[in-house]
C-alpha cells in the first residue's frame, strides 16, 4: 500500500514505517479499547491492510490472553505472514492456543526455514504438536535443516526454491516458474540444475 512502501524508479520497493510504527501506543490502545467493547469486526477492519511486521509487533505488545483474538480476526495470509515475524516466546504462546485446524492453516502457509526457526524456540511438548500438523515430506525436510550446526549454511539456506533444467526454453522456464512459483520461497533467483540437482 501506499503507507507501508514506494517504488523507485528501477522497480525496487522501499519500507517505509507503516501507521503501527508511527503510532504504536495508540493503535494498541485503540485495540485493547475495542477488544474491551467486543467491536470485533472494527478490529478486523484496522488490521488487514496492516505490514505484517506491524502487526506483529502490534500482537507482541498486546497482553497475552488478548493475543490469540487478534490473531484470529487476521486474514489468513496475514496472519501467516505476520506470525513469522514474531518473538518465538510470542509464537510459542499462540501455538499453544490454537485449535487443530488453524495450526493446520499456519503450518501450511509458512515456509520450511521459518517453520524450522520457530522449532529450534520451541519446548519439546510444542515441537511435537506442530509436527504432527506437518506432512510427511515437510517432517523430512525439517529434520534434515535442524541436523545442520545452528547458523552454518545449511541451517539457513531455503529448500524451496524453483530450479530450471539446462536444455528448457524460456517457455518451458516460465511454465516451470508459474507451476512452482507460489510454493517457493523466492522466485527472483531460480537455480539451473542439472539431472541430480546440482
């Protein structure tokens, strides 16, 4: 939006401190006295076109037990987007308030490297809950990250991203970009790799 960026003139998006940054206090203030009212869609409202970085800090200043209400008058992208942002304390303290199924929709929504830093924070108990709210192939990928040394560079690098074959036109790039794209982590750097992935 507007308020949280612009573009200059070689495309790039700059951040600039949102509504929340600016005035913090009192959009906390103005949630906490809407919470206090059960306004809830006024709430709703406030929030959706926030910076998710926003309102994640917005979700940490909240008192706990308010914390999981806000969260859940989030958009679900949102409130994804926003939950990766937060403390692990904070996301430890939503986690354990929410259902199976808004576990389900979180999990499915964050990507494996903030799926695996939020479980390095975790206490054994949680860790087991949200793998159980984790596919197969996705439980695999998360203990083959956490095998690697904290802050070497395969504990940080991203295993979703798009690769591309040597011999693909740019067609065949681009469909493969389209197909993939949404399921990875980043499209602005694809890898070109060769039958055994390297």
């Amino acid at each position: 939006s507007a308020d949280a960026a612009d573009s200059c003139a070689f495309g790039f998006v700059l951040y600039r401190p949102s509504r929340f940054t600016r005035g913090g206090t009192a959009m906390k203030e103005k949630i906490l006295e809407l919470l206090e009212e059960r306004k809830y869609p006024e709430i709703a409202a406030l929030i959706k076109d926030m910076n998710p970085a926003d309102v994640a800090n917005l979700l940490e200043d909240l008192p706990q037990q308010n914390m999981p209400i806000v969260f859940r008058l989030c958009p679900k992208e949102l409130a994804a987007d926003a939950f990766a942002y937060m403390d692990g304390d904070s996301q430890e303290v939503l986690v354990q308030g929410f259902s199976d199924k808004e576990l389900d929709e979180v999990m499915g929504q964050l990507f494996l490297d903030d799926t695996v830093d939020m479980i390095e924070e975790m206490p054994a108990s949680v860790v087991k809950r949200i793998l159980r709210h984790v596919d197969e192939d996705t439980r695999k990928m998360i203990n083959q990250v956490l095998n690697y040394p904290k802050d070497s560079a395969g504990s940080i690098m991203t295993m979703e991203y798009v690769d591309l074959k040597r011999g693909m036109t740019v067609e065949q790039a681009f469909d493969r970009i389209r197909a993939t794209g949404l399921d990875s982590e980043t499209i602005y750097t694809c890898y070109v790799t060769g039958d055994r992935r390297k």
